[in-house]
C-alpha cells in the first residue's frame, strides 16, 4: 500500500488490560518501537489478581512509556506526543506521565 502524508502523523498506543503494560509508538503506517512490559508476580497465585495487575500497571506504565519514547523518538516528537496524548485522556494520570516521561 502506497499511501501519502501531507503531514507525519504520530500515534502513541497505550493497552493495559490483564497482566500486561504495552506502549507503542507509530509513525504515518510504520511501527517505531512497541514494548511490552509481563507482569510475572501473577504466577504464583495461577492467575490474574487484579489488584496487584492494578498495582503492576501503575509501576510499569511509566519506565514502559520512557523505553518506548527513547527507541522511537526526539525530544522534540517526545513532548508533542505527550502535550498530545495529554488532552485525551484522565488528567491526573497524565500530568504523571507527562512529568516523569520528559525528564
């Protein structure tokens, strides 16, 4: 598929259900980085215990974003995708990530 931009378009993905904490970054139809980050406390319990996957989701989301940033990315893109992603989502949650993620 050919396909042209006018503009780069640049998508930040962010999946967190179940055991794991995914990041992903993509630019126009290519994928620059996509990291995955496994909750493996969850093992010896046999399953999902949502309140520790809850709990493992708020420690990894942020060294998940920073790697996922730093293999696809400048500075510059950096914080666009954040002011960006900021205006879409919970606020609190977002200044968090915003604040550790462009250090």
């Amino acid at each position: 598929m050919n396909i042209k931009f006018n503009k780069d378009i640049f998508i930040l993905g962010i999946e967190s259900s179940c055991d794991d904490t995914s990041i992903g970054v993509s630019k126009n139809m290519s994928v620059l980085s996509n990291i995955v980050s496994n909750q493996k406390i969850h093992k010896k319990y046999g399953g999902v215990v949502p309140e520790l996957a809850s709990r493992e989701h708020q420690k990894n989301i942020i060294p998940t974003l920073q790697e996922a940033l730093k293999r696809s990315c400048k500075r510059r893109l950096k914080r666009n995708l954040m002011r960006r992603f900021t205006r879409s989502c919970y606020k609190k949650l977002c200044k968090k990530l915003q604040k550790e993620a462009l250090r």
